[in-house]
C-alpha cells in the first residue's frame, strides 16, 4: 500500500487506511511510519485536523 500520498487523501479514508495497516502489518505506528517512509507527525497532525487521534490503548486512530 502507498501511503506517500497521505497529505492530499481524503483524511475519512485515509483513517480506515491507515487503521488497516496498524492492524495488519505494522506493531506500532512507528513501525508504520518507518515501514512507509512517512513523518509521524505530519501523518497525526494531518488526522488530527479531522478530529482523529491516536489511542496507544487501542493502538488505533480514533
């Protein structure tokens, strides 16, 4: 999956997309990042823009 784009997705799908990734292939969001060759920041700062945050408990974006 090619998440380089996240900055202009849509960030409704890019929450389902990211959320998939987290539960499937990745151990951590960091690992997510690192694994993607993205900014975490850049990423959570984009989400959270749509009222999405990351939950450490459910290791999810809520």
């Amino acid at each position: 999956m090619n998440l380089k784009s996240f900055e202009t997705m849509d960030p409704h799908l890019l929450v389902g997309l990211i959320n998939t990734e987290l539960r499937n292939n990745a151990s951590s969001l960091d690992d997510l990042c690192k694994t993607h060759g993205l900014n975490e920041k850049s990423l959570t700062d984009r989400l959270a823009g749509a009222d999405y945050h990351f939950s450490m408990e459910a290791g999810q974006f809520r």
